[in-house]
C-alpha cells in the first residue's frame, strides 16, 4: 500500500496539527514496513521536520514538494489533484481537515474538532466562511473520517450528517521526548527564560478559544485573596483576535507576574512542564488536548476545563473545573499550591494517564482504517 499523507501543516513551525502529522507519519512507517508513506507538501518543509525525519532513517517514509503551475492557495483544487493523477498512491490523508477536490484515489481525513462551526467567534471570519463552504464538502469527498476523540466523532456525525459508520475515533498521544526533566537541566532553561521557582502553567496558541482571560482573573485572585506570589507563565505563539486581552495584561492586578515567553522548543517545553506546581488548560472547547496530556507525561498536576473531549482524553487524572468559573479555578489553584499530598496525588495519575495513549497504537488503529478503505469497491 502506498500512502500520500498532508505534509502542508509541517511547513511551518508545529502547533497540535503538525505534531500529529509528523508523529503519525513516522508512527505509521515504523509500524507498516511493507507500505510506503510520502509526506505530500507544497511549501518546502521546516528544516527542523527534515532534521528529524533524517534522523529516524525510516527508508519507507519519504518527502515530496511537487511543482505545479498553479498558486500554493489553489493547492487542494488543480495543484494536489494533478500531482495524485500523476502519483502512485493508492490513498490520500489529509492530516489536517482537507483533501484533493478532484482525486479518483480513496481518501481519508482527519477532522480534529469543529470548533470553527461551533464557536465561530473565536476565529476569524474568513477562515469561519471558508471551512463552513469546505468542511462539509471534505467529509462527503472521505471515505473514512478519523477524529481524535469520540465527543469530536459525535459532532462530526450530528453537525456535519455524516454516517456513524464513517467516523472512526483514533486517539493522539503525548510525544515520546515529553518526560520528567532532571532538576539540575530545568532550572538552567528557566533561568534561561526568566521563570522563578513557584510558578504556574499555561501552553498553547493565544486564541479566544483558550480562554485566557479566566486564567487571568482566577490568578489575580489568587495574589489579592492569598499570601502565594507565584508567577504565571504563559507559553505559545500569538495566535488571532488577541489584542484587547494582551492590552488587559498591562492593567492586571501585578503585570509583572505574568511571563509571556512566546512559542517555544519542546526542551523548554519539557523544563516548565516537569516543574510547574500546577498546569491550568481553561479552554472552552478542544478536539483533543496535547497540552495537559503532556504536561502530565512530565509530572504536572493538571487543572482542566470540564468538557467532553478534555474528560475523555484526561480521564480522572486531573482537577476538572467550569472554564467560566475564575472563582472556582481560583480556588483549586490554591487548593494544589497549599497541599502537596494532593498535588503528588494528581501528578502520580497524571503521568498513569499519559502512559495509557502511545503513537504505535494511535498508527494501528489508522492503519486498520486504511485498510478498511482499501477493501471498499470503487
């Protein structure tokens, strides 16, 4: 079986979509040697990517940037369709919600939530007309629909009126280089970005989704209704419609709490996340959840908003609060900070939690889909 894989999100430094494309490619060569995977993109990819792929020396896992005469923004209708017709692969994934408008080969694409439809005023409004005129269009093109959790796979069924037999949930899982750090190499990284010792967590894209400014209020609580002065630190890249919540930094109860380090590598990553007192995910909708899954691969203790897709990919491992509620996130801050036997609890199955999901078995499970697509008459 020769398989065409989305290489698109890995042009560009990684967020949730490009960790899942990559870990799903090499997860898949690893696991299926007889077959052959082409990362398919036409934008060159990170250097960073190729760096790591060279490295893994899967000599069935190859990259492609083809050349075509149309415009990288008419890729998925003339430029992908063109190069399937001349390619030899058998089936296409789309990693990232799209596949080729025009493409006789099978397909299958990966829907990793609908938070566009669902809570268009967290997006730009462009990108909310372009996925309401594309998403539907997609999933009718896929032969199989793979979603990361089951909550996504219901919404998929119910909003998008796909058929239940369609959708298959394939859970993702924590990166294999995400485990407790030596203290000795995390305090250098911190020292490095300016974190103190007490500190608390948050990491992801700034966008209205994560629901920062909760975060925010139930941190300000926390200074002005009890004697704890940790700094709160805030990893990730500035995403979209952010403005007036980094403006209201600037008029927080102590700004200078607040550390804003930007995106950062995994290694730095993997520093805050293995000596953070507690890591806070208050989003108010999610697919899956890399984040506190991975700070809890590291140890963290984990307060997590209260929604399907969070519960189901957390289990019971972490601190579950209303995301709107500042005044109850508040109070189970301060509730980990005070007692360490319950902040040990947490950490121990956290990290229990974690080790359940691997990347073999999340390429499986794909692979039994793949092969299920390829059994279907055409």
């Amino acid at each position: 079986m020769r398989v065409g894989l989305d290489g698109y999100p890995l042009a560009e430094p990684r967020t949730g979509v490009g960790h899942y494309t990559l870990e799903l490619a090499r997860a898949l060569a690893a696991n299926s040697q007889s077959d052959r995977f082409e990362l398919i993109s036409p934008a060159p990819l990170d250097p960073a990517v190729l760096q790591e792929l060279d490295h893994a020396r899967l000599t069935n896992l190859c990259v492609t940037n083809p050349r075509s005469n149309s415009m990288r923004r008419r890729w998925w209708a003339v430029g992908l369709p063109l190069y399937a017709r001349r390619g030899s692969f058998d089936l296409f994934h789309g990693t990232n919600f799209e596949v080729p408008l025009w493409n006789s080969r099978r397909n299958v694409v990966t829907v990793h939530d609908l938070s566009v439809m669902l809570h268009p005023q967290t997006h730009r409004s462009r990108l909310v007309r372009r996925a309401r005129r594309r998403l539907p269009l997609n999933v009718r093109l896929a032969d199989r629909i793979i979603t990361p959790t089951e909550s996504v796979r219901r919404e998929v069924c119910e909003y998008l009126g796909v058929e239940p037999a369609k959708v298959t949930a394939v859970h993702s899982a924590p990166r294999a280089g995400f485990q407790p750090m030596p203290a000795a190499e995390r305090a250098r990284i911190r020292n490095q970005l300016g974190v103190e010792d007490e500190f608390l967590l948050f990491v992801g894209t700034l966008e209205p989704r994560k629901n920062l400014p909760t975060l925010l209020k139930a941190f300000e609580k926390v200074l002005c209704d009890t004697t704890w002065r940790p700094q709160l630190v805030i990893a990730g890249g500035e995403g979209w419609l952010m403005d007036e919540f980094l403006a209201s930094l600037k008029d927080s109860v102590d700004s200078k709490r607040v550390r804003l380090t930007g995106y950062l590598p995994d290694t730095h990553l993997c520093a805050l996340y293995s000596s953070c007192r507690v890591f806070i995910y208050p989003s108010v909708y999610e697919g899956f959840g890399f984040p506190p899954l991975e700070a809890m691969a590291c140890g963290a203790a984990v307060i997590a908003s209260r929604i399907e897709a969070l519960q189901e990919t957390l289990g019971g491992a972490a601190c579950f609060i209303d995301p709107l509620d500042a005044e109850a996130l508040a109070a189970n801050i301060v509730e980990l900070l005070e007692d360490e036997a319950r902040r040990m609890e947490i950490s121990s199955k956290g990290r229990q939690q974690a080790s359940s999901f691997s990347w073999d078995a999340t390429a499986r499970r794909t692979l039994d889909v793949y092969r299920e697509v390829m059994s279907l008459k055409k």
